[in-house]
C-alpha cells in the first residue's frame, strides 16, 4: 500500500489535467490511442482507428479537442450531434466533397472554418475543381498534402510533408502514379525532369535557393499550366522565373521544361530513342547468347547419356 500510493499521486494531477484541458478529447482519446489497427468503412476505405495521443498534443492543432473538427459527433461519443451545430459553410462544402472523403467529410471541410482564405484557393484550383466541380476524387485536398490532420507540424518543422525537403516527393505521390498521370495526360516523367534539371540537381544537394514545384506553380492555387492565372503561363513566366533570375527574358525562360521530348526537340528526341534501341539489342544479345549456352549444354549432357547408356 505504501508503494502504491505516491504513484497514485504522482497520476492524479496528470489525470485531472486531461480532464480540465478538455472533456471530449479525454474520452475519445481514451478509445481511439489504445486501439489498433485499421478498419474498412463501407464505402471500401481502409481508415487507421489509431489517434496517437503525444503526437496529437504536439501537432499545430493539438490545442484543439475532437470535436472542433469532427462536427457529427457529440460529447457523448459517436452520437450524432445537435442539428444546427455544424457552419453553413463547413455543411455546404462537406455536401460538395462527401466522395472525397474516407468517413467523415464534415471533418475534412471544417479546415475551412479556420482556414478560409486556403480553401477557397485550393476550391478554384486545379485541384479543387476536380473534386468540387468534376466530382472526381484525384485531384489534391488538405490532408493529402499536409497529411494526416492528427500530426501537422509546421512547414519549417523536418516532419512537415510539405516541408521544403519533402514536398516534392509530396507533389510525386500523385504525379509520379502511373493511373493518374494516365488519366489527366501529364505523363509520370515530370519528377524525371525536375531531378535532371539544373533546378532539380541543386535541390538533391540542398542548394537553399533551389526552386521546388510550389516555387514555379504556387501551393494552392495551382492552376492548368496554359491557364493565363498560371504563374507559368507564357505571358506570365518572365515574372516568376524573375523572382531568382534578375532581369529574365522571353528567350530565357524557354530553357525549363518538363514536357516530354517531342518532335520540337528532334535531336536529343532521336539520341532518346536510338539509346533505347541500343540498349535493347545488348540485352536481346546477352539473352541470345545465354539461352544457346544453355541448349549446347543440355545436348552435351543427352549425348553423353545417350553414349554412356551405350557403353552398358
Ligand atoms: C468507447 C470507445 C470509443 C470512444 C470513447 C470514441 N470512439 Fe470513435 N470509434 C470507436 C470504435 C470501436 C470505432 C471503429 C468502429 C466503429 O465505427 O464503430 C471508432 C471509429 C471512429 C471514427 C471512424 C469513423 C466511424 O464513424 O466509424 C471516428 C472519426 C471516430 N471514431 C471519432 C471519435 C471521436 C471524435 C470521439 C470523441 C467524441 C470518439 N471517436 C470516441 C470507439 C470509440
Ligand atoms: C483539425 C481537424 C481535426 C481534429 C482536431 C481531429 N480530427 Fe480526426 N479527422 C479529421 C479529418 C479531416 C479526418 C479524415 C476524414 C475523412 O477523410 O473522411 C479525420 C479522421 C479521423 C479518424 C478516422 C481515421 C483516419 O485517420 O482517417 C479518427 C478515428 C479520428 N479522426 C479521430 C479523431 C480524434 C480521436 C481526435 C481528437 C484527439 C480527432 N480525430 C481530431 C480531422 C480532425
Ligand atoms: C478551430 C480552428 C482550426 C481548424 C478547424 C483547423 N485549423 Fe489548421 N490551424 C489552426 C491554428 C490556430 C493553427 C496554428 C497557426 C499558427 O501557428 O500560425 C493552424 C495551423 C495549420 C497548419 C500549419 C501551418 C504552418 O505553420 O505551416 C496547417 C497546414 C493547417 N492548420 C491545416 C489545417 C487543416 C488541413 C485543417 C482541416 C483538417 C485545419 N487546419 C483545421 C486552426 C485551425
Ligand atoms: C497541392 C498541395 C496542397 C494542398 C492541396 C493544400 N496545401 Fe496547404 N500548403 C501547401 C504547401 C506547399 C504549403 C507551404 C507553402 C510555403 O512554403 O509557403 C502550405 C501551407 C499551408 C498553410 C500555412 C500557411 C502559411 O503560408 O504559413 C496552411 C494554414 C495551409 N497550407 C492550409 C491548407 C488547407 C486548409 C488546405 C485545404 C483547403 C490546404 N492547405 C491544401 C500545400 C498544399
Ligand atoms: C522552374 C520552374 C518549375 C518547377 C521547379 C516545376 N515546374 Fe512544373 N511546369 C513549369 C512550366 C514552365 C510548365 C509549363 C509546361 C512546360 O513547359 O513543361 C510546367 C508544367 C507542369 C505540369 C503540366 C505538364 C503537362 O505536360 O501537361 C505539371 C503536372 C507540373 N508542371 C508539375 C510539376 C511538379 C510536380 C513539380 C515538382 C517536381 C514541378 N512541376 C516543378 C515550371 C516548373
Ligand atoms: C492527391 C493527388 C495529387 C497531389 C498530392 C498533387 N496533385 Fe497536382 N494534380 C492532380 C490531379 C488529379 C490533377 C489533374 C486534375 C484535372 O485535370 O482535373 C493535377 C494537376 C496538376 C497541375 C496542372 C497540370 C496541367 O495540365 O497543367 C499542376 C501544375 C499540378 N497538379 C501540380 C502539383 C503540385 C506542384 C503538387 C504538390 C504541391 C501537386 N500537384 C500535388 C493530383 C495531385
Ligand atoms: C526559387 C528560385 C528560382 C526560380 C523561381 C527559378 N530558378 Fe532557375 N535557378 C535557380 C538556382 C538557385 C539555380 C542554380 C544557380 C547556380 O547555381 O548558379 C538556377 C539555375 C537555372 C538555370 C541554369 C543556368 C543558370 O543560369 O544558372 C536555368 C537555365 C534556369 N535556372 C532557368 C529558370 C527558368 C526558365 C525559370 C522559370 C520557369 C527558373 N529558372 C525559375 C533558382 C530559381
């Protein structure tokens, strides 16, 4: 009795400060970072039950009880909440991406109560558009460039996805997948490019200057690149390039490009192709050479049997 009870009061202040900070993120939090693994919702998402609770407490957001986000439910867990508790704003953009969402759209529209100016960018965006306007669900929300909004950490911060080191493996988890890219005919060679550019070399070596994909075409309001808002539209790139180069001109800033080669671009188009076709033939000759070894070896070995059988 006498060793359990200085533990009992080292943990009751700990306790009742959970309590105090806040009633709801005490009770969810009890179920959901003692619980593990994953579920599949109806609609055939796969969804994490985990929330981990230190991670949580350590994000921007993590001043912040459940229910700030998650709108539907009430302080009595997974009841639905009151009528009239969710913004008109947060309800009407929940009802435009509910196929967006993997369980609870209200959630993932209820960045918009805090963070207005950011959503209506990403809503008129490239992006957006495609999951507001053409009710597909490629195109870029929130979290899948912040990542889960359980852990978001600062842009500055090494864990942030879309820290300088790391957004540009964020952009690629879409435009380096085959489907999508297949789908919106962008190709999955823009990543290629980038790393082969002069831009994409300095970036590997962390040059500090170095420009990223937001750096040419913004973080949220990504426009089509021939669209005139585009920072990288014609009329428009003597300005952005400008913002590192001093003084860029129409001439210099044809010099960046991610499209694929192309007829515009015969001779490196042709070394392209003539290398691939090299490449094949060295290939198709080791493989020759490989296989007729291994046929000669094979009627070697039958004939010695046969002469052997023989012999007997
Ligand atoms: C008594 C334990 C318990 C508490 C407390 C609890 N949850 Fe859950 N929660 C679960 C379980 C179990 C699941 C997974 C299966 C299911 O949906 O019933 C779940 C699933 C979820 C999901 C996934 C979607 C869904 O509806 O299935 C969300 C979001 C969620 N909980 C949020 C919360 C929030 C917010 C709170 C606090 C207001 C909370 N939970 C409190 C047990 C709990
Ligand atoms: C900043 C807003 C925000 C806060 C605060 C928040 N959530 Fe979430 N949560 C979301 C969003 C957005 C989703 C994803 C919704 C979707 O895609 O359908 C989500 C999803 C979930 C899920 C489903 C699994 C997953 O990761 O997709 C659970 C469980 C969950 N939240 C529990 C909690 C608990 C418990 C808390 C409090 C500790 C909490 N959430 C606080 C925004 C928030
Ligand atoms: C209740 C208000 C509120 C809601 C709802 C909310 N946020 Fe935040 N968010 C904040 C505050 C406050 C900060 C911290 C701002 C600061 O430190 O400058 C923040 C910070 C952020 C940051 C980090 C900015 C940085 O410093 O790099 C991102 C990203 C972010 N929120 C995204 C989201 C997303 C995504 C959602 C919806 C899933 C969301 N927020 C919902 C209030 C909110
Ligand atoms: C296509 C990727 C992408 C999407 C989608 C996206 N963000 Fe961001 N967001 C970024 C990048 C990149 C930055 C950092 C910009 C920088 O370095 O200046 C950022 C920065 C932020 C910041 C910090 C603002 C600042 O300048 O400090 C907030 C807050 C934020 N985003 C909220 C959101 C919200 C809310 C959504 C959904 C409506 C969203 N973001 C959607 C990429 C994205
Ligand atoms: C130095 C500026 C610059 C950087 C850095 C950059 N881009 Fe681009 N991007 C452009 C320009 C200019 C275009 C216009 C089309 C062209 O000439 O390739 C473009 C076009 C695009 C297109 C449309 C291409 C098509 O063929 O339809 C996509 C998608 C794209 N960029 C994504 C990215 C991604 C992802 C990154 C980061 C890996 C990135 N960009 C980095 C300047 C840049
Ligand atoms: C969740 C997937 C996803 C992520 C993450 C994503 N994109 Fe996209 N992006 C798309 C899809 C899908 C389209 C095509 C949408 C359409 O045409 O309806 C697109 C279109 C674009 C375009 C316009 C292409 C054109 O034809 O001119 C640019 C530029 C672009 N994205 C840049 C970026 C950058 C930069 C990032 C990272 C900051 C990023 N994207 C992150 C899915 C994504
Ligand atoms: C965020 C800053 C930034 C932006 C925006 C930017 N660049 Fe660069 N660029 C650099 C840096 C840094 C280098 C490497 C310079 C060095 O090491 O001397 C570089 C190098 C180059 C080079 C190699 C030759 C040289 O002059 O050093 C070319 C060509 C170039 N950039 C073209 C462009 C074009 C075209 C655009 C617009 C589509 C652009 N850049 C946008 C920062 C930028």
């Amino acid at each position: 009795m006498r060793r359990v009870l200085p533990i009992v009061f080292i943990l009751l202040p700990l306790l009742c400060f959970t309590c105090s900070a806040s009633a709801e993120t005490f009770t969810c939090l009890a179920c959901h970072s003692a619980m593990k693994g994953k579920i599949r919702t109806e609609a055939g998402a796969l969804i994490n039950v985990n929330v981990d609770g230190e991670r949580y407490a350590g994000s921007v957001h993590g001043g912040f009880d459940c229910l700030t986000c998650h709108k539907q439910f009430s302080s009595n867990p997974h009841e639905p909440a009151k009528a009239g508790n969710i913004p008109k704003n947060v309800a009407a953009i929940a009802s435009k991406i509910a196929h967006k969402a993997k369980i609870d759209p209200v959630a993932l529209a209820a960045c918009a109560e805090c963070h207005e100016d950011a959503y209506k960018s990403v809503q008129e965006s490239i992006h957006g558009k495609n999951v507001f306007d053409k009710k597909q669900s490629d195109g870029a929300l929130c979290t899948d460039c912040h990542g889960s909004p359980h852990y978001i950490t600062p842009k500055n911060t090494a864990t942030s996805l879309v820290n300088k080191k790391n957004i540009v493996k964020t952009c690629g988890e879409c435009h380096e997948n085959e489907a999508i890219a297949k789908k919106y005919d962008f190709g999955t060679h823009i990543l290629d490019r980038y790393y082969e550019s002069f831009h994409g070399k300095k970036y590997i070596i962390g040059h500090p200057n170095a420009p990223t994909c937001v750096n040419c075409h913004n973080a949220h309001d990504i426009k089509k690149w021939d669209d005139p808002k585009s920072p990288v539209a014609w009329d428009n790139r003597t300005q952005t390039c400008g913002k590192c180069h001093k003084g860029a001109t129409k001439k210099f800033v044809t010099a960046i490009t991610h499209k694929p080669l192309g007829k515009d671009d015969p001779i490196p188009y042709w070394f392209e192709k003539a290398l691939i076709v090299l490449l094949l033939s060295v290939f198709a000759f080791i493989f020759g050479h490989v296989i007729l070894e291994a046929i000669s070896e094979i009627r070697d070995k039958v004939l010695k049997k046969g002469k052997e059988e023989h012999h007997e």
